[in-house]
C-alpha cells in the first residue's frame, strides 16, 4: 500500500515534442537572440506562420529543458495552468485560462500552449483583465509611465491603429489601457523568471516594442530580447532599436483593416 500511494504521488513525467525539421530556421534564429532571460515574441495576430513559429520556439526551448514559462496576451492574468499535468486535455487547459475562442482562435494557439503543457512548463495568463479596463482608462497617472515622445508616439499609434476614426476625446485612454496591458504583461513575465531559463511571452508586436511596449516596464536588471515577426517588407516610420531582431515571413494578401471599422465604432 505504501508502495501504491508512493506511485500515486509522483508528478507526471513531461511529455516532450520533438522539434521537427521545418523548425531548423527558427532555431538558427533562436539561437542569434539567446541567452534572454525574458524572450518577447510580436507577432501579427492574423499570420498563421507567426503562430507556427512560436509553436516551434516553445518545443525547441522546451526540448533543451530551458522554457521557464509561456506567457500570454491571450490571456488574462492570474489565469494559468500551473496546476495541470502534462497529460492535461486541450478543454482542460482551456478552462484554465478561461480561454476566449472569439477573440483569439484555439486553432493558432493551442499548439504553443499544448506544447508548453505536454513539456509541464506552466502557461500564464499576462493581459490585462476586461473589468479593470475602465478604471484604468481614467488612470492619468498612467501617462507617466512612457517618456513624452514614447506617450506621443504610443497615441499616435491608437490613432492609426484606428484609421483616425476614433474621437480625439478617446485616443488617451485608450492609450491608458495600452500601456495598462504593457504593464500587466511585464508584471507577469518579472515574477515568472529563472535564472538561467527563458520566459517566453507571445504577443502583438506593439506590445513587444522595446521603446513603447512591455520591455519599458520590466525590471533594469532583468535580460529580455524582443522579436518582431513580420510579414513581409519593412514596417513605415518603424524605429531601428524598436526590436533585438526582426524575423521576416512571407508578405499577407493584401487586405483592408480599415473597412467597416467606422461602423463598429458606431456601434460602440
């Protein structure tokens, strides 16, 4: 019977995906931004490819024994599979993270979580809770958290982002709740950290810029390396030090973001 309870107790042994050879550029890459305590990836949410790297970044860290943890914009903090096995179901990990299908399809996601869960590397949620938004929208000390250009620069960005339809009255706090998520995702990432282990984080570009982003709220002592994946050619008006690396993928079909948007903000 002791032997029987001792068996019972164990933890699961992790379940460790082989990277595959389609991985071999995304290692070499890797390999160029490592050691990195804190490892940013900003991707472009709707670029299958970009998801299909982060995929391959969490099997090869994991597979070296060296992921920390994954972290997520795509969900919000204080959710988090720590107290999964690695044998876990998708619904389970799911459930974990209160995931949200409509905002950010499982299908591009789940294989990074699945990945970290298979190894028993924890998956964190990072992003800033939906009910904190409003007070955090007429938080102005906020708008001390960026130099003045950076703050500028981070509501001009809304102002694009938007396709400069959104009123005039709205662009500072929605700059607020921007830089609200930086700061909840950087929170997140420092409390996760190991030394000689890397913290992954899989996030929008805009979030990952060293110059407006998460790495402005992280601890000065701690190392992170941000990565934009892009598609495509370079970025108009992109700062040359805003990324450690850029990692390009083929360019999208060309689509227009801006249609309909002026309806939706009708809406709201």
């Amino acid at each position: 019977m002791v032997l029987a309870v001792g068996c019972a107790g164990r933890p699961e042994a992790p379940i460790l995906q082989a990277p595959d050879r389609e991985s071999a550029q995304t290692s070499a890459r890797l390999q160029a931004v490592l050691p990195a305590e804190i490892l940013l990836l900003g991707e472009q949410h709707d670029a299958a490819e970009h998801q299909q790297i982060e995929q391959q970044v969490v099997a090869l860290l994991a597979a070296r024994g060296t992921l920390a943890a994954l972290a997520l914009e795509m969900a919000d903090t204080g959710t988090s599979t720590s107290a999964l096995k690695p044998s876990a179901t998708e619904q389970q990990v799911r459930n974990a993270l209160n995931w949200n299908d409509k905002g950010w399809p499982w299908a591009a996601y789940g294989p990074a979580v699945m990945t970290a869960v298979r190894a028993g590397v924890p998956v964190l949620g990072a992003n800033l809770p939906r009910a904190l938004m409003p007070s955090r929208m007429a938080d102005s000390r906020l708008d001390q958290q960026l130099p003045g250009p950076a703050l500028k620069a981070q509501q001009q960005l809304i102002r694009t982002g938007h396709c400069d339809l959104l009123p005039e009255s709205q662009v500072t706090p929605m700059a607020r709740i921007q830089i609200a998520k930086d700061i909840s995702m950087a929170n997140t990432l420092a409390q996760a950290a190991l030394p000689g282990k890397t913290v992954v984080l899989l996030t929008g570009s805009g979030h990952a810029d060293r110059q407006l982003g998460v790495p402005r709220h992280l601890p000065s002592d701690v190392a992170a390396k941000a990565v934009r994946l892009r598609a495509g050619g370079a970025a108009p008006n992109e700062a040359a030090d805003a990324f450690d690396a850029v990692w390009e993928t083929p360019a999208l079909p060309e689509k227009d973001y801006c249609a309909g948007l002026d309806k939706q903000l009708g809406k709201k």
